[in-house]
C-alpha cells in the first residue's frame, strides 16, 4: 500500500545562490489524477521490431514479379489440330447432307415412279423405303456433325467402319462371282466391259471414304470441339465404337426386312417361299425382333447381341434353305411358281447377312466388358 505523503510546508527561506521563477502550485491529488490518465494512455505493449528487408529466395513465387511463359510450341500445334479437325467435322457433315439429299431425291423418285405407273414393282417399293431411311441417317449424322453434336462422331465413327466391312465382303463376293462366271466354260453369261474397272472404283470408294470419315471423327480434338458446344453429357459418352457398329447394324436389317415386306417380297420359310398374305406379317415380326434387339444393343446389354447374332443365323438359314431348294423367281412371285433351286443362288442369298454376322462376333468383347463392369460395381 502506498505511503502516507507529508503534508505540504512552505519554504520561507530564500536561495540567493540562483535565482529561479517561481513554480506553480498543484495539488496532490491533480498530481496524482495527471499521471493516471498519462499511465492509461500509454501503450502496454512492447514496441513491435521491424520487419526484416525479406530476401529473394524467401519471396514466395505467387508474390514474386515473373513474367510469364511464353507460349510453346506445342500448344500452337494442338490449336490448330484443333481448328482443322473442326474445319474436318464440317466439311465432313456438309458431305454427309449432300448424300442423304442425293438418297432422298432418289427415294422420292421411286415414290413418283409407284404414283404414276400402278401396279407398283417390288423394286421401287423396295428403293423408295431403303434411300429413304439412308437418307435419314445420313441427313442426321451431317446435321449432327454441323452442329457439334457430341453423339455425332462416335456414330459417324461407327458408321464407317460398318461401311468398310460392307465394302470388303461384297467386293470379295463380287469378285468370287466373277471369277466363276468367267471360268465356267458352259456358262452362257458374260460379264459386261469395264466391270472389272467398276467393281475396282466402287471397292476403293467403299473404303477410302469411309476411312476419310473414320480419321476426322476417331481425333480427341473432335471429340473436345463437341464437347465445347454441347457440355451436357450423351448417350454416346460411355458407348464404345464395336457396340455403335452393332446397334447401327442391328437398325440397318430391322428397316431391311421391314422394307422388304411392305415391298410384297416372299418370306422365306426354310425351304420354300410363303404366299404375299403371310410374307407381310412375317417380315414385320423379323423387323420388329431386329429392331428390339437394336434397342437392347444400345443400352450395351449381352441380350440384345445374343438375339441379334440368333436372328441374323436364322434369317441367313432360312435364304440358303429356300433358295437352294426352290426357285430364285419365288422370292418374288407366287409360291407355287417356284419349282427347283441353285447352290450358288442359296449362297449369295445367304452370303448377304455374312457382314452382320461379322461384325457381331467381332463387337462380342465390348458387352462381356460391360457385364464384368456390372459385377465389379456389384461386389463393390
């Protein structure tokens, strides 16, 4: 506790020594008051240092003037990948439209052809139905590839490949035919001139445009410039190229056999061809299996391979069973009319489904990946 203060005494004594001004008087308890408010408006707290003048190496990079990077040679390049893959997906499905309306005006011609001259053949039935489903598909792949669609490559992709097994097996088969016809001495019929130059352009145009297709729609660059316009997801995303080609395929015989019936065209019912009353509905139930299948085949499901490889086994079976033991004319007159058959008609009837065939066995690996996928997600 503090000190009790003595009280205050004047000095009556005089200092002569030095003069000094007199001082004015406080009281103590001003004096104490003074230096209470003087205490309170100190600062506590000890006097901060200064910062030490940080060095170089311990400036941080973020915080650190760098200039930066020039841009590399590299992405230079991968900007214009992906500005030609662009310029390609547009050409491309500018060529794709061009095609589909080629198809269509011959479909529509074929429409024309039936309106004017009644009874309708088979064949322009069967043309009207099959250029005009071409058409759509092509129309729908040039449009998607115009717009940046992200399911238009993979189905473009898919596509052509589908092209170029086509190509390969029925340029193979022509060839074969040619070959038998020209040594076969007792063979009356004779291949027209410049058949073979013809067979040799549509064998390299079969390929090499689809090939042309496959190398714009396969880029990654491709695969980003759709993604840039349309960010949500597709359907496509997860679907690999074989399981494209065998939906794709699947939809091909589905409007096949649907055109085929609509046409008037003889099923065939292994060994003999049905009458017109029965070749409708039967064709329509091929298509719709087919097309049933297409479906399940999209959504990547071992059924729909299993069923589409069994439908096109039988329809195949079917072809060589009536062709060989009946007349080719009954395909598309009336069954009685139809006495005898002929190997090699059997075999190129049934030869027509050897693509399907081929590309089913060779997508098989892609819907065994899917149901191990399943299995693993399910253990997991």
């Amino acid at each position: 506790p503090p000190e009790p203060e003595a009280p205050l005494t004047v000095a009556t004594t005089a200092n002569t020594d030095l003069p000094s001004e007199p001082k004015p008087f406080l009281p103590p308890i001003v004096t104490r008051a003074a230096a209470a408010a003087a205490a309170a408006n100190a600062d506590p707290s000890p006097p901060e240092p200064e910062p030490a003048a940080a060095s170089p190496a311990s400036v941080p990079l973020a915080q650190s003037h760098v200039s930066p990077p020039e841009p590399s040679s590299e992405s230079h390049l991968n900007h214009d990948d992906e500005s030609s893959t662009s310029i390609g997906l547009l050409i491309g499905g500018a060529l794709l439209i061009i095609a589909g309306l080629y198809l269509a005006t011959i479909s529509a011609s074929a429409t024309i052809s039936i309106i004017k001259s009644p009874p309708a053949r088979s064949i322009d039935i069967l043309t009207m139905f099959t250029a005009g489903a071409a058409s759509a598909l092509l129309l729908l792949l040039g449009t998607g590839a115009v717009a940046y669609r992200r399911w238009a490559p993979p189905l473009i992709h898919a596509l052509g490949w589908i092209l170029v097994l086509l190509s390969l097996t029925y340029a193979g088969t022509a060839a074969a035919v040619a070959f038998y016809l020209m040594g076969d001495a007792s063979n009356s019929l004779s291949l027209p001139a410049g058949s073979a130059r013809l067979l040799i352009l549509a064998a390299v145009a079969g390929i090499a445009i689809p090939l042309a297709f496959i190398g714009i729609a396969q880029r990654d660059s491709a695969t980003r410039a759709c993604d840039a316009a349309q960010p949500c997801p597709s359907w496509t995303d997860s679907k690999p190229v074989p399981v494209l080609m065998t939906f794709l395929t699947g939809l091909t015989v589905a409007a096949l056999t649907l055109s085929l019936g609509f046409a008037g065209f003889n099923f065939p019912a292994f060994g003999s061809f049905t009458n017109h009353s029965i070749s409708l509905p039967a064709w329509a139930g091929s298509g719709v299996v087919f097309l049933f299948a297409s479906i399940l085949a999209a959504a990547q499901r071992k059924t729909g391979w299993w069923l589409l490889l069994l439908a096109s086994l039988a329809l195949a079976t079917a072809l060589f069973m009536s062709f060989h033991q009946s007349s080719a004319a009954g395909f598309t007159e009336a069954a009685e009319a139809s006495p005898g058959g002929s190997l090699n008609a059997a075999l190129l009837a049934a030869g027509t489904l050897l693509p399907v065939v081929l590309i089913l066995l060779m997508s098989r690996k892609s819907f065994d990946l899917h149901i191990d996928d399943h299995e693993h997600d399910h253990d997991a």
